[in-house]
C-alpha cells in the first residue's frame, strides 16, 4: 500500500509527521479529475473519538482554483495510517433527461434529481430509496400514457387502478414491450431492497439498480420516439 507522509500540527500547536493513503483524484467543486496542489496546512485531532486529519488543498484547474478539505480518518487496525475518507465542500453535480424522458414522467425527473445529488452528499441510505421512488413515478407515468381509454370517466377509473397497484404487478400486467418489462421487472427487485429491511439480492448493489433505471429510460425512449416517427409518417408517399 502506497503512502504519502505529511506535516500535520494538532489543535495545541505540535507537529508530527502523518502518513496517509493517498491525494484525492477529484476536485470536489468543478468534479475535474485533478493532481490538487498541497497548501501546507493540515491539522490534527478527534472527530467523533477518533483521529482526523484535515489537509488544505487547492484545485489546479485555471478554471476554478478553488479551497478544499481532504479528510482523513485512522485505520482501527493500522494505527499509523490515516485514509482518506471524503473532501469538502461539495457542490453537486445536476442531471438532465431527455426531452422525451422529461415529456414521458417530470415527477420521474425531479425525484432522480434529488436522489442523484443524495448520493454525491455520501447519503446513500436516502439515496436507494429515492432511486427507488423514481423508478416507480417512471413505469406509472408510461403505463398511463400509453392508456388508450377514450372514455374520460373509464379512463380516469384506469388512471387511479395503475397509481394504486404495486410496482411489480404495474410492470407484470401492463407494460407490453419485452425489453422494458425485462429490465424494469429487475430494476423493481433491487429498487425494493432499498426499502427493506432484508436484503435478497445481496450481491447488488446502488450501480446495479442506477444500471437497470437508465436501461428502463433507454427502452422507454426508443419506443416513444419509434412510436412518434411512425404517428408522423403514417404512409409512404408515392
């Protein structure tokens, strides 16, 4: 394992020499991947009962030059070693859909939004579900714009009968087209174990269901515009 050593003082003005595990790759602020230039201050001392170590880092982007705070933490089981554990400030990153997408389900939209900068905040308990949450604003949305009901009254009884039924039963008894049944049926699976208390797929993790929800948009959007092209071009011409 490589090591850095630094000058670090503690809070009551002594100096010692740290090593740590390695310089953070990323500017937290404008999300560059950086060599960030090292201000000669780091401190010492106890966050939360255990050794800290804060060092003053500055982004090398002319761009953005900007502070930052690179934490460390000592390892329980290498005493003599700090890890590197998160930087601050964070300024979150934002993420646009489509303007299919965006058409298709705005609800979907904003709760990935808000699930996305959870993540970037290391709130990844909230983040799970909130992905989770996305996903079934996404399959409602579709399910009932696809609805092809053109009595109000009947439609508006089909409408309530999509937002009230559970998510997998919506993808099993709705959705038509294989590959958004495929892929959301097993985005629905691990979504579910982020609200649950047991786990069942174990092996998965937050990528895997991020993976599965833009494979679901990809499927989505392929059929809406297929969809589109076919409603503007209904016949070739002669």
């Amino acid at each position: 394992m490589s090591q850095i050593q630094i000058r670090v003082r503690s809070l009551n003005g002594a100096e010692e020499v740290a090593s740590v595990d390695a310089m953070p790759d990323q500017c937290p602020l404008c999300h560059l991947s950086v060599t960030p230039m090292d201000q000669g201050v780091s401190i010492s001392f106890e966050s939360g009962g255990w050794p800290c170590v804060e060092r003053l880092l500055r982004c090398p982007n002319r761009k953005c030059h900007r502070l930052f705070i690179a934490r460390y933490f000592r390892s329980q089981t290498q005493s003599a070693m700090y890890f590197l554990r998160s930087c601050v400030p964070v300024e979150v990153k934002s993420i646009a859909q489509s303007e299919t997408i965006s058409k298709v389900s705005p609800d979907f939209c904003s709760i990935y939004e808000e699930a996305y900068k959870a993540e970037q905040y290391g709130l990844l308990l909230v983040a799970g579900p909130g992905y989770r949450k996305a996903l079934e604003f996404l399959i409602k949305d579709y399910i009932i714009g696809r609805l092809t009901e053109t009595d109000a009254a009947k439609l508006a009884v089909e409408k309530a009968k999509v937002e009230k039924t559970l998510l997998g039963t919506c993808v099993k008894d709705y959705v038509q087209s294989e590959q958004i049944k495929e892929i959301a049926k097993r985005a629905a699976w691990l979504g579910n174990d982020e609200t649950h208390y047991v786990r069942k797929w174990e092996d998965k993790d937050l990528k895997d269901l991020k993976k599965l929800i833009t494979l679901t948009l990809h499927w989505i959007e392929v059929e809406t515009l297929t969809l589109e092209v076919i409603a503007d071009m209904p016949e070739g011409k002669s």
